[in-house]
C-alpha cells in the first residue's frame, strides 16, 4: 500500500489536531501538572474524546465505537504526541479495548466496549513487573481458587490504573498465560499511582491473595498470550506514532526558533551548519513516519510479518524522536531544558514514550532472534 493516509484518514488527522490544539494544548498539561491534579487526567475531556468518536476508534460501531483500525488509532495517537496531552487513549482506548475486542465474551463487551467508547469508563492494562518491558518474564501467578483464580503479584508501569474502573491483569497459569479482568476495588488489590517524569502518569498495581471468578477470564485459561501479543503490537504501533508526533512537534518549535532568534545580527536559521543538522532531521522524521504508517497498514491488513514492522516502527521512531529533541535542545540553546519553553517537555515525553512498550534495544533483540540470531 501507498505510504500515505487516505482523505478519510487525513480528514481524521485535521479533526483531532483541531480539537487536541483548542481543547489540550500544552497549556492543558501544565495546568494539570502545575494544580498538581489528583487523576492527572482530565475526564471531561476523556468524555469529549467519546463524542468525537475518538475513545472508541477501534471499537466496533455495535459496541458504540467508530469501527476503525489501527492507522487511525495511530492517527490519533501522533497528534496527542504532538500536544503531549495526558490521556487514557493508549492504555483505556487501544491496549484494553484491543484484549476485549478480540478475546472478551459477549458480556464482557457488552460491560465496558460501549463504556470505553463513549469516555465514560477508563481501563488499564497490567502486564510490565521490572524497570524495563519483558512480557515473556510474567511472574505474577493465578491459582485455581474455589470457581475462581486467586492472583498474585506486583505490576509496574500501569497506565492511569490509579483512574481505572477495571484493570485487566496478565497472570501466570499452569498451562500459560491468562488475563483477567479484576475490579480494583477488590480486596488485596493495592494501587500507587506514580506520576511520571514527563507529567503524566501510571500506577503501581499489587496483588495479594485476589479472589476472581472464571468469569473474569479474557478469552480462555492459558490462552492469553496470542491475546495479549495482538494489544501489545497495536500499542506499540501506537506508540511509535506518539513519538513521531512528539519529535515532529519539537522539530516544529525548532524551525520556528530558528526563524526569529537572531545571534551577531542574523537570523540563526541563516548558519549553515544548523541548516544541515535540520534537513538531517527532517528526513530521518519521515522516514520514521513511513516506517510507523508501514506497521499500521501491515497490523490492519492481518500480515504475518506486522510485528517485525512494528518492532521496526517503534526502534526507528524512538531513535529519531531522541534525536530530534536532543537537537531541539541543543539549537535552543541553555535556554531549551527550562521551564519556560516547551522543548523540554517534549524531551521527557519521548525519554517515556520510548521505555513504553519496548525500547529500541527490545525491539531490536527481538527482530534479531525473528531473524535466528
């Protein structure tokens, strides 16, 4: 396929930098973080992405979603990149929604599909344990309890779960790897919430002794990693496009400081070392946008090879996005790491958006052993 949006996909683009720009610029974060928020989060604007159709992008139109795909879900994904605004999207609207989609039962759907896509409800997926993303390391456990499984152990690096109306757990069984879904108001589940370095936040998730019922099985026992593997591409997809949205934006600020800061009396964007350094720059962030596109399309088109080109997306756009705000930084001057500009922001949100899901490291160990190293 072309590697290029659509018109519909390109009126989508238009639509959510609108909103995001009038609605959640990086005004809206600093405000957040500055009040010192309890949820970190705005839910009415989490309400608002519902009725703009953006909550549920994924979420087939008979649960009250848009019934749209994953280079849509990108789509948005970029421009809240581009705002940095603080959202359930990634962790509620496409990794959450993704597991239920393809594995919850028609009850489950039924609870929290139309919930999630209307912005009224906020889930969270618990996978991550350590200081880095290591899903094949699960060592939280689920052990046949009366009709039910009794859950225990610690995640990290939840996103929003200290919002979460449910949580959805990724859990060790006897035969393999199970998910769950778990009320966080059930007895022995503890949640910290953790506000990150770039303002935005996740939650410590501890498990003690969590009775559930089967019920509470997404898909079936021990039957849960192709589950959660198809969330964790689309998530990582995702995050890719953030990052590409995040070092695009910074790379925005950059040209336009370049055009109005003046140094000995001439424009600094005038300086030919530094207009090398940003025709660089532009044509790594292209190539990176076309690599994330690349893994969008591949996701949706159901091809076999979509996570190595997810991996591929998400390696590329975390290089390119350092780069990019490293540059932003450097051409800025000490002036960039203060408070006062953006470009700062912009840097702690790439460091975070890169150890989401898989830094480059991960994602390049793991196309290396696709390829039998």
């Amino acid at each position: 396929m072309p590697l290029i949006l659509t018109d519909e996909q390109t009126m989508l683009k238009e639509a959510a930098d609108g909103f995001l720009n009038e609605h959640a610029p990086i005004a809206h974060l600093r405000k957040l973080r500055d009040d010192h928020d309890a949820d970190g989060v705005s839910r009415d604007l989490w309400r608002s992405f519902g009725e703009m159709g953006f909550a549920g992008v994924i979420i087939p139109e008979a649960h009250g979603g848009s019934g749209l795909g994953a280079v849509e879900a990108g789509v948005l994904a970029e421009a809240l990149g581009r705002t940095l605004t603080p959202s359930p999207f990634m962790g509620s609207g496409v990794l959450s929604a993704k597991v239920l989609i393809d594995g919850g039962s028609a009850a489950q759907q039924a609870a929290w599909l139309p919930r999630i896509a209307g912005g009224e409800a906020i889930l969270s997926l618990a996978v991550d344990e350590g200081a880095k993303h290591r899903p094949s390391a699960i060592a939280t456990s689920a052990e046949r309890s009366g009709n039910g499984f009794r859950l225990n152990g610690a995640k990290g690096f939840v996103l929003d779960g200290h919002i979460a109306d449910a949580l959805i757990v990724a859990a060790r069984t006897d035969g393999g790897l199970t998910l769950f879904l778990v009320d966080p108001k059930t007895a022995g589940v503890e949640i910290e919430r953790t506000v990150m370095v770039d303002a935005h936040n996740a939650a410590r998730v501890t498990l003690t002794d969590v009775q559930v019922d089967a019920d509470a099985v997404i898909g079936a026992v021990d039957a849960g990693e192709g589950l959660l593997e198809g969330a964790l591409n689309l998530g990582r997809a995702c995050a890719a496009a953030s990052l590409t949205g995040a070092g695009d934006q910074a790379f925005q600020l950059t040209l336009e400081y370049l055009r109005t800061r003046k140094q000995f009396g001439r424009l600094i964007g005038e300086f030919q070392a530094l207009q090398h350094r940003a025709a660089h720059l532009f044509t790594e962030i292209e190539l990176a946008r076309a690599a994330v596109l690349g893994a969008l399309q591949r996701l949706d088109a159901g091809r076999d090879d979509a996570g190595l080109a997810v991996s591929v997306a998400k390696a590329k756009a975390g290089r390119v996005a350092e780069l990019a705000v490293q540059e932003a930084v450097q051409m800025h001057g000490g002036v960039g790491m203060t408070d006062a500009f953006d470009v700062g922001l912009f840097m702690k949100r790439v460091r975070v958006l890169n150890e989401l899901l898989g830094d480059a490291g991960f994602h390049t160990e793991r196309l290396a052993r696709a390829q039998g190293y």
